[in-house]
C-alpha cells in the first residue's frame, strides 16, 4: 500500500480518535501534522519497514502530548490497525494519551516534558559512536522549552558534535495555561538554539515542502554541528474554530464539534 | 573500597566494548585508571545529571551499557524521575553509582549528604538495588548488577571501614549474608552498608548477637529474612540512612503480621544534619556511633 501520509487524512484520524476516545490534546497534535506527515514520508527510514530494526531513523516525540499526531502516522505505516484507532482509550488498550514506548514505532516514553530530548540525544550519541548514519529526529514543544533538561540536552549534542540530530521545535506560542508569551517568555528560539552552536533554521510549520527542504539540508550537513528547525505552527490547525485557541489543549469533541470539525476537513 | 570500584568498573569496560562510564562531572581521582585504561568509554557529560540519565536511557536503547556516576545526592535525588520514566519503565539496563551515601560528606552539609535515596528507590519497579558493606560486597554486587537484565542501583557510603567478609561471598546475591553468628543468640542485627561495620565491632563485644548483613535491599530475602527473625527476643535494623523507607521499612514489611518480636529500626531519625564535623562527629549526632549504639543495645 503507498502511504502518502496526507495531511487531511492524517487530521480525520486524530478526529476520530479524539471523538471515540472522548480525548483532549487535539490543538497540540494539530500543529505538528505536517512535520510528522513530511518526516514518514520522505525521511524517515525503516529498514524491512519495521519498527524496530537496529538502523532504523529515530523519531522521537518529546511532546508526548500530541501524541494522537503520531498515531495516525502509526496507522497509515500499518503499524497500528483501524482497531487501535477505533478503540482509543477503551480499557486494555494500549494507547494511551501521552507517548509510550511500548507502542511500536513509538521511541520514548514522553509526556512529562524535557525527558524525550535528552533520550534522542543518547541514541543520537549512540548512532554516532558505532559508525551508523542513522539520523535521530526529535519533535519538542515550544512550551516544553521551558524545561532546564533541554538545554543540557543541547549543550551535550553540541559538544559531542551530533550532526545526525534534528530537532524540530513546534513553535505553536500556546502552553497549558495561555500563550508562552504570557506564560514565560521564551524570546527568539532561534537564536538561542543558533547560541548554544546549533545550525537552525526557522520556516512555516505547515508548509510541507519548506519543511522537506530544511530537512534535505540539514541532513546532508555532516558539519559536527546539531540541527534545529524552529517551525513556527499554529495550536489547532486545519478547523477554523481550534485556531490559536488553547481551550482545544483540554475539550473533548461533542457530536456537533466532530461533524463540523470533519466538514470543515472534508471541504480543503 | 574505592579501589575495588575502580578495578570493577575497569574489568566490565575491557571485557564489554559497550560499557560507558557516564560522569556528571564526578570522580576525579576516582577514574584515573578507567580514564587511563578506557578513555573511549568514557564519558563525562557536565554538571548536567538529567540530561545524563536521559542520555543513558537513549545509550541504552542504541544497545550500550551504559553505568552511570553521580554523588548519590544527585543520582538518583534529582534525577528520580528520569530513572523512573526514561530507565524503568522501559525495562532498559542501566547500572547507576551513588557515591558517598550517608553521611560521608560531612563536612559539606546536608546538599551533599544522602539519607533519602533508597526510599526514593524502592517503590519504583524494575529496579534493584545494592548496598555493599565492603570491598568484597562491592565486587560481589557490580558483578550482579552487570549479569542482570535490569536496572540497578548500587549505593557507595563510608568506604574505609575496613573488611567484614574475608573474601567475596559466595552466594546467590539476593542472600542476607552471615558476618558473625554464634549458638542460639537471641538478638539479630540486620546491618546494610557501612552499619555492618559497626554491628559487626558492637556483636563482637558480647555473646547474645548474630549480625547479618543485607547488601541487596531490593529485591530483599523475604523468605531467608523471615527465618531468620522468627524466634528472637530482639531484631535491629542499622542503616546509615533515614528510618524510613530502607532497610529497617524493608524488613518491617517482612515480619509485620508475621512475627512477634521486639524491633527496633536504628537509622536516621528523620532530621538534617544541623552542625558541621567529621565523619564521626555526625555519626554519633545521628545517634549511629558504637557507643550510643551500645547503649541502646544495653537497655
């Protein structure tokens, strides 16, 4: 089966997940679609197209919250059946709201925010030290920068020259509690990852092939420097009434909000 | 001690290209001979604990054996969480080195001094964990923790007290090990860590007491300890650590609803350490010295 991870799809399942599983984080899965969508597709490498092959790419979600983003992802491999989908949050069932790694195709168990960007940066380290050219991508949240373990991790990758590490930081200026420039400031991302000696690139979060492209060029630098994409997104979206509005980091879908997120979908 | 550790942790680095030696900026003459002998799996990763027990987590995964450093203060202290997540719940194998536990820095306060850790420890699964009571301890638990699948955590106190064993114990290592046994004494001490050495010079004065020594807390001897137990007058518990939630808990939980006894947790009695001393200033202010010791044995 080609997978062509398309975008709108990719958004149906997170819809149909959320509404079947009555579960919130719909905003913050939003806003990373397209960086999922463009990483399975062009980039990421599975060996055998299996999860776990030992030269497998490494993704990991740090933001274990938009977790439904990558599920979706995880389905259209083949790798999670419409069953998993159908099921979300019924009891037994292995998925679960934040990212877990006994999830195949899952890396790290994330979610409490700071620890998945450290563990990408040791499987980096690790790829790096046996020689491989495995590259490990890591998805961080903007408000998760927050977190001091971040910039350890970026001082380690720095140091230790892991030019086979991409972190992607979804710029979508939402937080649990309001915006980051409410919350806690966090100033130009850019500049500060481009301070701690990474080579940073900033670009529209939903543009795939500005995405693609930043991703083509960072990965063929082996320049001994990590990477950061600053990709400024935006919390919820692709339906107009989620847009920039953080009370989707914590709503359950009604059956009305379902049909009119779907129809609004279905119409792009 | 410290020379045993450092011999231990040379021999796992040369028979295992896999194993990395992870520093938080510890252990300067400590690792002269790995630095020396291993300098590729050497790995210091700054003043920077969690991202190293993340680090480790992500080594781990890409098929490395990662042992990581840190005054126990600081691994696990502020890194419980990291070892909870990102090492136990993933099942992952990573063997973790607390040194200086107790009291042992003195001098420096309550920021470097670690009486909480293995409380902290013990409810997380997937986890064991060592307390050696000397050298042969040591090499005794760095050898099990290294064959084992699982995480562990291996605790460093006071390290110059001497042997208790005469050679490395030859055993299974969840066993509570003998270190002074005699006919029919009614009063047992069950000392973990650097305690042993003092339960040990305490029994050696009297007639009346069988002194054990627990190096693995977790998981602990259930069955061996409850045999043990079962028909004394007396039972002590010595810990250089908090009354609660190590040794003395463990044990607690062995014999509450089981046996009758008379048990007495000696540990920490659950304060800071106010004032500045050696060693055995603090000690004997946390009411762990053989002379207090001895008196509470009296009454």
């Amino acid at each position: 089966m080609t997978q062509v991870f398309d975008t709108k799809n990719l958004r149906k399942t997170v819809l149909d997940m959320a509404f079947s599983g009555a579960t919130v984080h719909i905003g913050c899965a939003f806003s990373i679609i397209e960086i999922l969508a463009v990483l399975y597709r062009n980039h990421l490498r599975f060996p055998d197209d299996t999860p776990a092959h030992p030269n497998r790419d490494y993704l990991v979600l740090s933001k274990g919250h938009g977790v439904m983003a990558q599920y979706a992802c995880l389905h259209e491999k083949g790798w999670l059946s419409s069953a998993d989908i159908k099921n979300y949050f019924k009891n037994g069932t292995q998925l679960k709201g934040l990212a877990d790694a006994h999830v195949p195709g899952v890396e790290v168990t994330s979610g409490s925010l700071g620890h998945g960007f450290s563990v990408g940066v040791g499987m980096a380290y690790g790829a790096q030290r046996r020689e491989t050219n495995q590259m490990c991508y890591v998805i961080v949240g903007d408000g998760e920068i927050n977190e001091g373990s971040i910039w350890e991790a970026a001082l380690f990758a720095s140091h230790f020259k892991l030019d086979n590490l991409i972190v992607v930081v979804d710029e979508n200026g939402f937080q649990a509690m309001g915006s980051t420039e409410e919350v806690l400031k966090l100033g130009n991302i850019m500049e500060k990852f481009i301070a701690f000696g990474f080579e940073s690139i900033q670009l529209d979060g939903h543009n795939e092939s500005q995405i693609n492209d930043a991703i083509h060029q960072l990965k063929s630098k082996k320049n001994g420097k990590p990477k950061a994409i600053i990709a400024k997104t935006v919390k919820g979206k692709g339906v107009s009434f989620m847009e920039n509005n953080n009370i989707w980091h914590y709503t359950r879908l009604s059956s009305e909000t379902y049909a009119a997120a779907m129809a609004e979908l279905e119409e792009k | 001690m410290r020379a045993a550790f450092s011999e231990a942790l040379v021999a796992a680095a040369k028979a295992n290209p896999n194993v990395l030696l992870l520093t938080g900026d510890h252990g300067y003459a400590l690792f002269d001979a790995f630095r020396q002998e291993c300098p590729e799996q050497y790995v210091n990763c700054g003043i920077a604990e969690q991202n190293m027990v993340g680090v480790a987590a992500g080594l781990a995964k890409a098929g490395f054996l990662p042992i990581v450093y840190g005054l126990s203060a600081f691994v696990p202290m502020r890194v419980l969480e990291q070892i909870k997540i990102d090492v136990c719940y993933e099942s992952l194998k990573v063997i973790f080195i607390g040194d200086g536990a107790g009291v042992v820095y003195s001098h420096l306060g309550s920021s470097h001094q670690s009486v909480e850790d293995i409380a902290a420890l013990r409810a997380i699964p997937n986890l064991a964990i060592y307390s050696p009571a000397d050298r042969h301890e040591l090499a005794y638990t760095m050898q099990t923790a290294m064959a084992s699948s699982q995480a562990s955590y291996l605790r460093m106190g006071k390290a110059d007290l001497g042997d208790v064993h005469s050679t490395i114990p030859d055993s299974d290592m969840q066993a509570v090990l003998p270190i002074l046994v005699r006919d029919n004494a009614k009063t047992l001490i069950l000392a973990t860590g650097a305690m042993v050495s003092t339960a040990l010079k305490l029994a050696s004065q009297r007639r009346d007491v069988d002194v054990y020594s627990v190096p693995c807390i977790k998981p602990i001897a259930k069955d061996q300890i409850y045999e043990l137990c079962k028909d004394r007058d007396n039972i002590l518990s010595f810990e250089e650590h908090s009354i609660y939630g190590g040794l003395g808990s463990g044990i607690s939980e062995i014999i509450a609803g089981n046996i009758i006894c008379n048990f007495k947790i000696v540990g920490i009695n659950d304060k800071f350490s106010k004032y500045c001393g050696d060693y055995h200033y603090l000690i004997d202010y946390h009411e762990l010295s053989h002379q207090k010791l001895e008196a509470l044995l009296n009454n």
